[in-house]
C-alpha cells in the first residue's frame, strides 16, 4: 500500500522500512517442569539449522518468545515455510517491529489493517515488559479506536467484533520494542526433534505409514525406516523409490533419517509355501515385525512403529493386531490407531507425502493376497502356521539384502549417501555364522 494511503500517520512510520521479524511463539515446552531448559536449548538449535543460509542476524530469545530479523522480504516465505516444519513451534507472528510508542504502533497497525481492509476486526495485546507503561487492555481499547478511525476515514463499514473478528491485530510488547501483527503461521506444534529417543518405522508406500512417522516425530522420536519391496510387475514400478521419496520428504522435519530397505519378495515366497493362506498377510507382519527388531537392536531403538489403524483391513481387526505382536518383546507405537482413513489423508496432503502414495507401485502386501483372509486370529494360530518355517533363516535372508541410505536435511537441502552401519554388517555376520552352522557367541546386548 503506498504512503499516503494513510495521511494521518505519514512521517512516523515509513512500514516499509520498518523491521520485519517473525515471533516464534512455543506452546508445549511451557508446560515442562525442570526439563525447559534442554527443551528450549532444542527448539533455539531446531530454529537456526532449518534457517541456515536464510537468516543473517543471531536469533534473539526474548520474553519467552524466539525473534528471526527477516533480512529480505522476498525470504519471507520461505523463512516461514521452514520454521513450519520446526516440531515445538505453536505460531509465527510475521511482525513488524517498532519503538514501543503509542504514535509508533498507532501508525503500523493502521498500515497494516488499511493493507487488510476487513469488515470486522479485534485488537489483542501482551505487554511483556512491565516498564513499558502501557496496559494491554488499555492498548487494546486505545488502538482499536484508532484503527477503526482510519479506517472509517477510508470510506469502510468496518466494526469491532470481539467475539468472530475477520482480522486480528496483533501487539506484543517486549522490552525495548513493540510487535505488530496481522498474520499468524500455524507451527507444527509437538516437542522439538530427536528429544525423545529412536524407534524404528515400518514403512509402506501407502498413505497411512508417512503421517504415523510424522505423528511420532512431532511428540520428539527420531525415526529409522524400514521398507520391504516385492519384485515388480509390467504395469507397476517397484515401491522402493516411493518409500525414498516419502523419507525425503520428512527428513526435514528430524534433519537426518535412515532408511533400510529389505528385498522381501523371497521371504513372502516362503511363507506362501509354506503356510496357511489366510494368514498370509498376518505372517508377512509379522516377519516385518521381526526383521524390525533387529534393525531396532543394531540402531539402539526403543520400539516399532506402524501405520495400523484399527478395523481398516482384515489385518488390522484387534485381534490380528493382538496376534501379530506376540512374541515381539518391543513397544509397538500405533499412532493411527484410532484415525479414520478421512484424517489420515487431510494429513497426509498437508505434509507433502499424499502426491507421493498416489503414483502407482508394486506393494508387496498385497501379493499373493488371500481370497478370505482371517479376521479373528490369534497368537497360537499363528504360531502353528509359522511350524513349518524357517523363521531365523526368514530374518537373516531378509537382513543380508538389506540395502541402507542416509539423507541429510541441511540449508533447505537433502543429501543422501549409502553404505551398511557397521553394527549391522556385525549383526549380519554373525547371523549368517548362525545359520552356517558355525558357534557363535551370543549377540551383545546392545542398550538403546
Ligand atoms: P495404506 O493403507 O494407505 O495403503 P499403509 O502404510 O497403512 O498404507 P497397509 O497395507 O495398511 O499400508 O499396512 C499397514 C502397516 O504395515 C503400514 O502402515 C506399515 O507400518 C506396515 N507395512 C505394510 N507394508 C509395508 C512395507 N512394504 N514395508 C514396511 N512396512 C509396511
Ligand atoms: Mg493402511
């Protein structure tokens, strides 16, 4: 909007040159105890690596809310796109920072609302430095007042609606300066990244596992991933570039990720074999499951996670569920569990991972699919059915053709290289020892 827009107050604030900062305000954080501090020293280093490249002046943690000095404007989005992806973060106030004068904030809430011209407004403020002199509720009653006056002069109906404004403006005043705002960026909410311990994800191609690794990573776990790929067909490309995608795409939000991918086409061959066939499906969880918990051991993990919703397919009825965790000895984190399919994919587009799921590929569940899978089994059903198995042999052939990938998120940038772990190539070698028939000692235990 040009300058003389608004007459009244040119020549105290020139909004252009006025400083643009984004406020980060935390939510969650606030409600630790003694742990603030780390969590706060978390979210303040989360902040800075998802900026590097973008912000030039040192981050300012004032009055309990993080300030970025935006250097350009044209930065603007993309500075709040990647602070979107900063788990801790409640919202971004894109401000304008001014001296903390009544004229000062007068004039750029007007320019501001004048920009935004709506039929209905509210003025909220929080005065965060007690020397100020202003009251927040006298701020707001004062400004409100001056704001409708512009822009009444204006030619606009407007009015004060307290209750269901179209726009609100914003004020926070912190020492030595004033805030003022119109627009607010939802953050990601949760708890900073990689705060809260490793689990291993068990990922698909599908819609439902990419938003349950997001669901976990937004309350603070640091996700490995592991997917198992099938052969491919004439019609359809293999899963393993969709899973690559997928961890691509959520990396930025835990920084590193580590993704294994398991051949599992001759695993399901031998469960086909060998097995009932409506318990197919349950078996190749389970044998998922398994596999998992050794990736889980050699990466020091806590748990598995899975994208399980309850009652979406026969696999996924309580009592498969049941049956496919018994004997697993490991937390198994649901965080769909209780999601409609509807929730599941509004998430998914709003993470960037719902284009990706939709590109055709060869899942390896449904393959071999029985024509009427089991609904109520349970864990001695499966058991019976997995006698006839080689469940051991089943783990290391599907760990020896494990194939590892690491990606780095760094400066709005994702790096990926491949190589083993050592401790997995030690994991796969005294695996196969094992099955060679030659002694071994046993595994250490390694502690997460
Ligand atoms: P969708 O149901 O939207 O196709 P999904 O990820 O839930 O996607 P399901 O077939 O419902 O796929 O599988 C249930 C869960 O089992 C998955 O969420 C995932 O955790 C695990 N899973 C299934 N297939 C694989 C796979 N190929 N690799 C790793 N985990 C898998
Ligand atoms: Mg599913």
């Amino acid at each position: 909007m040009a300058q003389e827009a608004f007459p009244e107050h040119e020549g105290q604030v020139v909004h252009g040159l006025t400083k643009r900062v984004l406020i980060v305000h935390y939510h969650e954080i606030w409600l630790k105890g003694g742990n603030k501090k780390f969590f706060l020293s978390r979210l303040i280093a989360a902040v800075k690596r998802s900026l590097a490249g973008l912000a030039s002046q040192p981050l300012e943690h004032v009055a309990d809310r993080l300030l970025v000095a935006v250097p350009d404007e044209s930065l603007l989005p993309v500075m709040v796109g990647r602070l979107q992806r900063v788990f801790g973060i409640a919202y971004i106030g894109i401000a304008s920072e001014v001296p903390c004068g009544m004229p000062e904030i007068a004039a750029c809430a007007c320019h501001i609302m004048g920009q935004k011209n709506p039929r209905s407004f509210a003025v909220r403020a929080k005065i965060a430095d007690a020397a100020c002199g202003l009251h927040s509720m006298g701020l707001e009653r004062e400004l409100g007042h001056e704001i409708l006056t512009f822009l009444r002069s204006k030619g606009s109906d407007v009015r004060v609606n307290l209750e269901d404004p179209e726009v609100t403006c914003w004020v926070e005043v912190i020492p030595g300066k004033a805030l003022v705002y119109a627009e607010r960026a939802e953050g990601a909410g949760g708890l900073p990244a990689a705060t809260g311990g490793r689990l291993v994800m068990l990922l698909s191609g599908g819609f439902d596992s990419g938003v349950a690794a997001y669901k976990m990573m937004r309350r603070s776990a640091h996700l490995i991933f592991v997917h198992f790929y099938g052969s491919t067909s004439a019609s359809r490309g293999s899963s393993k570039p969709v899973a690559e995608r997928i961890v691509r795409t959520l990396t930025p939000y835990q920084y590193t990720s580590r993704l294994y991918l398991i051949p599992f086409d001759s695993v399901q061959r031998q469960i086909v074999a060998g097995a009932r066939e409506s318990l197919r499906v349950l078996l190749y969880r389970r044998m998922m499951a398994r596999i998992g918990r050794e990736i889980c051991q050699v990466e020091r993990g806590l748990g598995l996670v899975t994208g399980d919703s309850v009652s979406q397919v026969a696999s996924q009825t309580l009592h498969n569920l049941a049956a496919v965790d018994q004997g697993i000895e490991l937390p198994i984190y649901r965080p769909l569990a209780g999601d409609d399919k509807e929730e599941i994919l509004r998430l998914a587009r709003r993470i960037g991972t719902y284009t990706i799921s939709c590109e055709p590929f060869e899942d390896c569940c449904p393959r071999f699919m029985p024509r009427s899978p089991a609904i109520f089994s349970n864990p001695e059903e499966l058991g019976a059915a997995e006698k006839g198995l080689d469940i051991e042999g089943l783990v290391t052939e599907g760990l020896e053709g494990a194939q590892v990938m690491d990606f780095k998120y760094e400066s709005g940038q994702i790096e990926v290289c491949e190589g083993t772990p050592h401790r997995f190539e030690k994991l796969v070698q005294h695996r196969k020892a094992l099955r060679a028939g030659i002694p071994q000692p046993p595994a250490p235990v390694v502690k997460p």
